[in-house]
C-alpha cells in the first residue's frame, strides 16, 4: 500500500463521524430544530456501542446500540424543545452537558480495556482495482453506512414527498400545519434521525477511529459537524465535501509532525477549529445567500393554535 | 396520552418563582435514583453531596471560592442571552483572561508593587474581552454563527494555555513540570476576611452582580438589551442598533469571564497549569439559566452549582465513587430548569385520549 492510499485512507476514518453526526444534523435543521446537543449524544453514542461490544464481543450490537443511544437521548431534547416549547440554544447545550457526564458515568469501568475493532467488509474483485480499490472496497460497515446514507437523505429530502414535507416544515411550520401536516410529529421523527446519526457516529469513534473508550473522546466533533451543515449550506452531497475536507485538515498534524516539521503540536492540534471558523465566516459573510439557503423556521419553537 | 401547551394570558409570577425550585427538588430526587443505581444509600449521599460542604467554616470558604467565577461569568452570560447573543466561549474567554492576567506575575516576575495587583485585574479583563471581541466581530460584521465560533475558540484558548505552561512559560526552576512560576505575594489576591481562603474573587462577584442588576433594571442600556433580545425589529424602531449590542453584550461578559480566569489564578491557584477550570465557563450558562438571567438570581444558583462541585468532591471521599456524578448533576439540572420554565408561559395539560379520534366531533 502506497503512501497516498494510507494517507487518504485515515482522511476517510477521520471524515467519517463527522460526515455521518453532520448528515443527521442537516435533516433535523431541515425540519425547523437546532440540536445544538450533536457532541452530547455522540459521546453517548460512543460509550454505548463501546459498552455493548466488550459485553457481548460483537462490535455489530455495538453499532445497534450506538444508534438506538443517540436516538433515544434526543428524545429528551424532542420531548423538551417540541411538547414543552423550551428554548433550543439551551436544551441543545444542556443535553451536550449531560451527554459528557452520564457517558463518563456508565464507561468508568471501561477506560482503558482495549475494545474490538469493527471489521472489514472487502468486496470481492472491486478491492483489486489499483489504488481505488483499496481505498473504497475494503473499509468498514460504517462507512458504507455513512456514503449510503449522504445519498439516502438526498433522495428522501428532494425526490420523496416525505421529504418536501419535511422540509415545508422546516421553512414555514406554520404554513404546513395549515396543509395538515403534523408538525411535532415530523420534527420529533426529524430529531430521532439526527440522534440516531450521531449515534452512530459516536460508535465509529469507539469502534473503528481508536477502539477503547477515554472521556471527552467524541473532543469537539459535534460541533464541527454543526459547523459542516452551515458549510454545506444544508445540501446533503456537499456534507461529504466538507467532511473529508475537515478529515484532512485534522490529521495533516500528524503527517506535519511525520515529517520533522519544528511547529509545536498544539498549534495544529487547533488547526481544525481554525479552519471551523475560516470556513464559516466564508460561508455566512454573504446575508443574502445564508438567508436563501438557511431552513425559515430553524431555531423557532411551534405551538399549534387550536 | 398527549401532552398539550395553552398559553397563559400573563407571565405566571408565582412559576418564574417556583419554577427554579421545583428544577433543583427533581435534581434531587432523580440524584437519589442515581445514587441508588450506584448502589449506595441515597439519602447518606445526598446529604454529602448537598449538606455536609455547608456545616464547616473551611468548606463555605472553599463555596466562595468555587461560587465566584461561576457567578462573575453567568452575570455576564446573562446579558448577551438576554439580548440573543449566544456566547457559550466563556471557558475560552476565562482561560485568556488568566493567560493575559498572569503576564506580569510570569514575564515581569521582578516587578513588585502594590499596581501589579489592579493592572492584573484590568489585564484579565481586557483579554478576556478581546478574546469575545472575535465572535463578536465576526456576528456583527461578516455575519456568521457566534455560537459555533465562540465554541471552537475554547479549544483555542486551551491549546494556547496547554503551549504555554509546556513551553515559553513554564518554570525554569520547576523539575520540568508543565507549570508557570509561582505568583509572588504581590500578586496574589488577598482573603476577603481573616476565617479561611475565600478571596476578593467571590467580593468582585457580588459588586459585577449588583451592578448588572442595576443596569438592567433601572437604565436605558437595560432596556436596550431586553428590547432587542425580544425583538430585533422592534429594537431598529427604537433606535437600537443591534449590531452594538452584540458588541456591547459580547465584550462584557468576555471581561467579565477574563476577570474570573484571572482572579481563579491569583486567588486559588496562585500559578499557570494546563488544566486551570473544572469548566466553569459550561456550568456557567447552568448558573445563568437557573438565576433565570436575573443578576441576583444568579447569586443563589452559583452558590448552588458551587456547591455540587464541593459536593462532587465530598461523595468521593465519603462513599469511594468518582467524581463523574457532578457533571450528570448538572446537566440534569439544566434540564429540569428548562422544562420547568415552561410552567411560566403555558399551563400543561395532559390528554388522555387521542384527539384524531375524535375528529369528527367539529371544528375545535
């Protein structure tokens, strides 16, 4: 295996939780909520699939219950934000405060046991294409999952009548209750997929990324993948940009440090946020294009009038 | 069975009281659970983690101790929310304040004089609000996201600290611990009174909290923030200009946090380390909400948070557990504060049956 496929196949592992954390973020963000809680239920994630692979051995009841994890923890922010209309900047931060305690709660037992490494999936003749081959057929289910996913979503937001519903929720909730749709009903569902994502997303960090659990591992993702559904101006495909583009940024400090450069490794650990902001303040500065591309409602709690 | 919302006609001034009460009694019974999913004796617990650090002189000096940063960021938390400016930095905002305060104690050791005390002061504010002077530049001039940016600039600030301590700043007499040099006495801030360590820290909380309360209440400025936080639209008619009021709310509660970091410094840890909060600037958005942005209110809920720190430490000792409860405490906490809140503008009503039942039965 050559250099370049090495290096690309870590931007991939790195890329991944934040493609598949930012992937359910946007649809939740399409229906009108901001779940500002993506770091909370990816750490819970994290510390449930990790727990539930060293208890049965197999990483794949590891992944279900990373899933069910992360979409069972944002019921509490469905059940706060949209049946008791609390404000969701905070329920957001309150349930990313109470994902890092509970999870650093439930694994204690856990640190430091070395976990089980999700396993290759090699499809057989596409992995012996030179070069691509390696890179793209023989990687873990989560991956598949997370490219199965971008597409899914993009199917289900612009090709499905579902989605157009979705997102006529997210851009006036007002104007689609008018037409009978249930508003709650699709935001909480919404909100449920966004959970399940991060989840999932939390599972490939304690699964595949480094497969033992350490407290604070998810160290900020959920919010770069916030920041990734700003990037991609809420269009499914361009998740992927962005999320290998932050994959590279975030380990090129290892190969900086590879090859003897003297910069002191604090400096590029910081290097991702760095590049959150650079990349945001080059997204938001056009007003007018935010305002066309940005979900009507999102932020805005709804009370059915009745 | 449904649950469903009717709005009150007025503000329910008897739930925006209550309601922090009936937030913290659910902590403690859903606490107790936890306690006794933990095995241990819910009632000994929570009494350790609640009421013993109160029965001790030393231990309500160590509440002062931990209550004064949580209250001097929260006061300044409290204004940007109030006026929908979302700076959830200040963990960032603390640690360059402390950074900014500690340059004389660390580069300009030599240098001892009764100035160095203020000009610390005045140092960790300022960079503390030019820390928040970044969000707030990028949301008032290129318009992006000042959460998100307020955020990344935490992991900023913790970096700059961690290269810090581990390389221009560390001790050189220090066997090569990542630490600064000790603060000398100058440096330090005093006792605020002679029974135990509690310093001006908890002092400069109060005086922050009295004077925002006054703001708030009895000024233009005041009502400048109010009028924006609940309505932009509303504001431009009045005059406001929304763009320096997220200068304005962005730069205080930064100095603020900065004032905080280096008062943390000087006060307790008297030196520079990777590690210098518990993340204060976190649990002080709990502070904020649970003083339900009210200055004084906030008073009471940093002592109350304070106290699940000391109460963190004390449960560790007293039933060998860790110290993992407290942040689960928090959040908790913060959680029930925002369902509670809801008692103040609607009433609840809980439905039931199911309404698609019965549509047939006339327009509602």
């Amino acid at each position: 295996m050559g250099i370049y496929e090495a290096i690309l196949l870590t931007v991939i592992t790195a890329a991944t939780p934040l493609v598949l954390a930012a992937i359910g973020e946007l649809v939740t963000e399409r229906s009108g909520v901001l779940n500002l809680g993506v770091e909370g239920m990816i750490i819970m994630g994290a510390a449930c699939a990790f727990i539930a692979t060293q208890l049965t051995g197999s990483p794949y009841i590891g992944i279900l219950a990373g899933i069910a994890a992360g979409a069972l923890f944002s019921l509490l922010f469905g059940f706060l934000t949209l049946t008791l209309v609390a404000n969701q900047v905070a329920t957001g931060l309150a349930l990313t405060i109470l994902g890092l305690g509970v999870s650093s709660m439930i694994a204690e037992p856990y640190l430091g046991q070395s976990g089980i490494k999700l396993p290759q999936i090699v499809f057989p003749v596409l992995s012996d294409i030179p070069f691509l081959g390696a890179v793209l057929f023989k990687q873990d289910l989560i991956f598949y999952l997370s490219i199965a996913l971008v597409a899914g979503v993009n199917w289900f937001l612009f090709k499905s009548r579902a989605g157009l519903k979705l997102r006529s929720v997210g851009d006036s909730h007002a104007s689609a209750h008018a037409l009978g749709i249930n508003v709650i009903r699709t935001r909480y569902l919404a909100v449920m997929f966004g959970g399940a994502c991060a989840g999932l997303a939390g599972a490939q960090l304690s699964l595949v990324y480094t497969p033992q659990w350490a407290e604070n591992m998810s160290a900020g993702r959920g919010w770069i993948a916030l920041a990734l559904v700003v990037f991609a101006s809420w269009r499914p495909w361009r998740i992927i940009a962005g999320g290998y583009l932050f994959g590279a940024v975030s380990i090129s400090q290892l190969y900086v440090q590879a090859r003897g450069i003297d910069i002191p490794s604090q400096f590029l650990s910081a290097l991702p946020y760095l590049a959150t902001i650079i990349v945001l303040i080059l997204i938001s500065h056009n007003r007018r294009t935010t305002l066309i591309n940005t979900p009507a409602s999102l932020g805005k709690s709804f009370v059915p009038d009745r | 069975m449904r649950i469903e919302l009717e709005r009150r006609p007025d503000v329910s001034k008897l739930f925006s009281i209550l309601s922090p009460f009936i937030a913290l009694g659910l902590t403690l019974f859903f606490g107790g659970i936890m306690f006794m999913m933990l095995g241990k004796d819910p009632f000994a617990a929570l009494y350790s983690f609640f009421i013993e650090p109160l029965t001790e002189v030393w231990s309500l000096h160590e509440l002062a101790i931990k209550a004064a940063p949580l209250i001097l960021i929260a006061v300044g938390l409290s204004v940007c929310y109030r006026s929908n400016n979302w700076n959830i930095g200040a963990e960032g905002q603390f640690i360059m304040g402390a950074i900014a305060g500690s340059i004389l104690p660390v580069v300009f050791y030599e240098w001892q004089s009764p100035l160095v005390l203020p000009l610390m002061m005045l140092l960790g504010m300022l960079g503390g609000a030019l820390f928040a002077g970044i969000p707030a530049f990028l949301k008032a001039h290129l318009n992006t996201n000042e959460i998100l940016t307020s955020l990344m600039l935490v992991y900023v600030a913790q970096l700059f600290l961690d290269w810090l301590v581990r390389g221009p700043w560390r001790n050189p007499g220090g066997m090569n611990f990542p630490e600064t040099r000790t603060f000398d006495a100058t440096a330090i801030l005093p006792e605020m009174i002679a029974s135990g360590r509690a310093h001006w820290g908890f002092g400069f909380a109060i005086i922050a909290a009295i004077l925002v309360w006054f703001m708030m209440r009895y000024t233009l400025k005041g009502f400048e923030i109010t009028v924006l936080g609940q309505s932009q639209r509303a504001g431009r008619f009045a005059g406001f200009s929304s763009r320096k009021m997220i200068w304005f709310s962005m730069l205080l509660s930064g100095a603020l946090a900065g004032l905080a970091g280096i008062a943390e410094v000087s006060g307790a840890i008297q030196q520079l380390r990777p590690v210098i909060s518990p993340g204060y600037g976190f649990t002080a958005i709990i502070v904020a909400f649970l003083g339900r942005l009210n200055p004084l209110g906030i008073v009471v809920a940093g002592l109350v948070l304070a106290l699940t720190y000391l109460g963190g430490e004390a449960v560790q000792v007293s039933l060998q557990i860790s110290d993992k409860p407290i942040r689960v405490f928090q959040g908790l906490l913060l959680f029930f504060v925002l369902s509670c809140d809801t008692l103040i503008h609607y009433k609840i009503r809980m439905m039931w049956y199911d309404l698609n039942d019965t549509t047939g039965e006339g327009a509602r």
